[in-house]
C-alpha cells in the first residue's frame, strides 16, 4: 500500500476534466485534497494525499502524466519560529490534520511535522509569523 502526498500542476486544457476523480474510478484509489487552486481555462495547482495498492497507484500516477499532468511528490519542509511562537493556538484551530496541536496541561503548541499536509493555513493564522511553511518538490519516478 502506498501514500504519498502529491503536487499536481494541470495544464489549462486539463482543468475541466474529472481527471482526479478517475483515479479512484479507474484504477480504485483514495485520495484526500488538502489544497486546491483551479480556476477554468487557466493552469491549476492541488495538493492531494493519494492512497492505494502499489501497482495501481503507479498505473495512477502514469496516467496523471498522460494526461499531461506535472506530478511531484510533496516534502515537508516545515519550520516554527521557536522564539516568535507565542503558543497562542491561533494555528490550531485551521490545521486540517492535527499536525499543530495544544499540548495541555501546559498549554503550549506542538507541531508533529509528520501529520502536516502543507496546506498553508498555519502561515496566515500566525499572527506572529512564527510558521515558515516552504515546500519542496520532487518529481515522482
């Protein structure tokens, strides 16, 4: 079983195709959108965790690809501002997958960086900028 969380950049002629949803149809995949910009007849961006048996999440992929799909593979490279981090829980509260999280009884913010998603939500919450999300690529294959 495979999951990876993938960066899909469609091409403006793609956009309007069901394209993600035939990867569960077709080749029986789940898929999880963490963050999605699209917009019709121009370029779109998804963040999505994609899930499934080995050998059908590399048929997946292959097909993303042939459909002209820019398909790279997410790296968390996530850091807190130790020093700005005022642990007031603002992040907390639009983190979609509990990778920032209050720690009580001391009531302070943990950020497990294996749950993150870079979803980016943190960054705008922050009202102390204590969130430096930069995610780097990989091309997948």
């Amino acid at each position: 079983m495979d999951s990876k969380i993938l960066i899909l950049r469609f091409p403006k002629t793609e956009v309007q195709k069901p394209v993600v949803c035939n990867l569960a149809r077709k080749y029986d995949l789940t898929f999880n959108i963490l963050n999605a910009t699209i917009f019709p007849r121009e370029e779109g961006l998804m963040v999505l965790e994609l899930s499934g048996p080995r050998k059908k999440f590399k048929e997946g992929v292959l097909y993303l690809k042939d459909q002209g799909v820019n398909v790279k593979t997410a790296s968390q490279d996530i850091k807190r501002i130790d020093k700005k981090c005022t642990h007031c829980g603002a992040c907390t509260a639009v983190c979609p997958t509990g990778a920032l999280y209050i720690q009580r009884p001391e009531m302070v913010v943990i950020f497990d960086q294996k749950k993150c998603s870079i979803c980016e939500l943190c960054i705008f919450a922050c009202p102390t900028r204590a969130m430096k999300i930069s995610p780097s690529a990989h091309t997948f294959f």
